[in-house]
C-alpha cells in the first residue's frame, strides 16, 4: 500500500530512530546510485558511448551490457568504458557520503545489490558490506571452471586509455588462468554467477549480525529499492519488521515508496529524492 505522509513529519521520524536504534541495517538499491548522479542513459550515455549509441541504437547503458558484439575487442571497449566510468570514476554527488556520516558511529550493517563499490569510496567499513549481486571490479571465468574473482582495476584502466575505433587491443581481453576460456563480469545474471570467499564471509557477517541484534530496536533502512529483486532486501526487511515489535522500517525510495498494511504503524515511508532527504536529515 502507498502512504501520503507529512514529509517533515517523517523526517523527524526518521532522524530520531537514527539516533536511536541499537543497530542500523541499510538495505541499497539502485535507486541510491542513480540519486548519487550515476544515471544510466541521457547525458553520461551520449558522452562516453555516443559512438555505440550511433552504431547500435543503444538508449542505455544496460542495453549494450547484454548485446552480442562480434569481437571480443569490441565487447572488452564497451565494457571497459562501462566500468571505468561507474566503478573507478569519482561521481558521487555526496550522497554516498552523507549516508555514511549518519550512520558511521552507530552498529549498522549494509546489505546491497549495487555493484559500483561507492559504499567503501564513501568511507564505510568493507567488513560491514555485503554486496550481494556482486562487483563493477571483478571478473570471473565465464565457465566458470573455479570459484574465484579477480580484480580488473589495471587492465580495465589500461583498456579505457589504449582503446581506438571501438576496440580494445586483443592482448588486453582477458582469459581464464586456469582453463584459458573468456573472463565475463562477476555480475549476478543467471547460474553461472561465482559466489567466492569473500562472498561468503560477507553473507555470514551479515547473517551474524542479524543473530546478535535479534529483538532489539533495529532500524530497516530501505533506500532506492524497487522491486526488480524484493527477495533480497525488500520482503525480508518487512518480514524482520513484522516479527519484532521493537523493528522500524523506513523506506525512502522517490515514486516507489510503500509498505505493507501489517507493518504500518512501525514504518516510516518517504517518497521524495533521497539526496534532498539525506541532505535534510
């Protein structure tokens, strides 16, 4: 159900049970990115992809991260493009960063299906960072014939400088060592998505802190999710709420926020821009 509540009101709401809960538990989705400034089509997309755009139609960035070119030099010239500018660029508005000052003296866990890695840019502790859906600066074997990731930072670098007319130079698209097949991007896409080591430890850290802060005043901060993936941070927010009475849930997501009938009265719901919320707050 879709609430119209008293913003100021609501931001009051909100600012208290920051300073109150026992534990904060962010749960990120796109949405906050985008509030961020990285925005997928439009100005960003006609400046560092206008010669795909031409070539191909593309209207998005998304768009061309599915399509079947037809070499290899020339996926690696998109993709490169594709990390660099989302990944390793600087182009947090702030956002970012205002969230992490809120919430960095307090016991917070965040848990997040973006993939740009501007949760640790801003500052915030990687041990308290679960990136579920995986990471813009990692690669995997595309088989994949082991469990492992690697880091792409160097040679994503070198890709985005060295690459011409739509391609980047073959010695540069990268393979498996082990089993010599392509490297894809470790992005949660279908079966074949690696859930390393660190993947792991990360799932039992959050898991953990779930169990240690059980029955205590916990603020469910929901920020920019929509509902492409609900199992992930959405519906099990609301479960968690339900369950204990003591539980706040927050939902600031602009054009998207709601919540259930049954978690009402313990939720706070603000449908406005999340940059312009956080900056209030």
């Amino acid at each position: 159900m879709k609430y119209t509540r008293d913003y100021s009101a609501e931001i009051d709401r909100l600012k208290k049970e920051i300073q109150t809960a026992d534990a904060i538990v962010i749960g990120a989705g796109a949405g906050l990115s985008t509030a961020a400034g990285f925005t997928y089509s439009g100005e960003r997309l006609q400046k560092y992809f206008g010669d795909f755009v031409e070539k191909y139609g593309f209207r998005d960035m998304y768009s061309g991260g599915f399509y079947p070119f037809p070499t290899p030099e020339e996926q690696w010239a998109y993709w490169s493009r594709y990390i660099h500018i989302n990944r390793y660029m600087d182009v947090d508005n702030g956002t970012y960063k205002r969230l992490f000052e809120l919430v960095k003296d307090k016991d917070y866990f965040v848990l997040t299906t973006n993939v740009d890695h501007q949760f640790q840019k801003a500052g915030f502790d990687k041990h308290r960072l679960f990136y579920t859906q995986g990471d813009y600066g990692l690669w995997q074997c595309s088989e994949p014939c082991h469990q492992k990731t690697y880091d792409n930072e160097e040679t994503v670098r070198a890709m985005f400088e060295q690459q011409k007319n739509m391609r980047v130079p073959s010695e540069l698209v990268p393979k498996c060592p082990v089993c010599g097949k392509p490297m894809s991007m470790n992005l949660r896409a279908d079966d074949t998505f690696v859930e390393d080591e660190g993947w792991h430890r990360a799932a039992e850290r959050y898991d953990e802190f779930l169990r240690r802060h059980e029955g205590l005043h916990i603020l469910f901060l929901e920020l920019g999710v929509g509902m492409n993936t609900p199992v992930i941070i959405k519906y099990p927010f609301w479960k968690m709420t339900y369950a204990n009475p003591k539980a706040v849930y927050a939902c600031l997501n602009f054009g998207e926020a709601y919540v259930p009938d049954e978690i009402a009265e313990q939720s706070i719901i603000i449908n406005e821009d999340i940059r312009c919320t956080l900056e209030k707050i």
